[in-house]
C-alpha cells in the first residue's frame, strides 16, 4: 500500500505540473483522481496500524496536506473544464 500511495503522489505532483505546462484537460483529471486517492490510502494505512486508536487526532501534518491539494486539483479540473 505505501508503495502505491507513493506512486499515487508522483503521478498527481507529475500531471499537475504537465497539465499547467501543456494546458490540456485531460491531464487536470488525473491529478484530480489520484490526490482523493493518496488520501483515501492515508487513511487505510493508518487504520491498519493503529487498529487500537482510529481517532483523527494522530495524522501527522502531511496528512493534512492531503485535503487542501485535492480541493486545489478538483477546482483546477473544474474551472478547466468550465473554460475550455
């Protein structure tokens, strides 16, 4: 799971930067997917190992990073898709 969260990270980071450079819809849909989805494993990870405490109180600052760049790679998506 840690490896595909991390692949899951370089692939939003990658078309992000692709889709601001080559201005292509289709590249603001992938990082649109993939940012919910690192989120989604963050959350699986953590659950799994501390099965004991499922309280949100123990996310580390990075996960909460995670929520401020999906809402920034949905709104990117949206106003692409408004405009094009």
């Amino acid at each position: 799971m840690l490896v595909l969260m991390f692949i899951s990270q370089i692939a939003a980071l990658a078309t992000g930067v692709a889709s601001i450079l080559l201005n292509r819809r289709i590249l603001a849909l992938i990082p649109a997917i993939t940012c919910p989805m690192v989120s989604v494993l963050m959350i699986y990870v953590s659950a799994s190992l501390f099965k004991s405490n499922l309280a949100m109180d123990f996310y580390q600052l990075g996960y909460w990073l995670t929520y401020p760049s999906t809402a920034l790679f949905i709104i990117n998506f949206i106003i692409r898709a408004k405009f094009d």
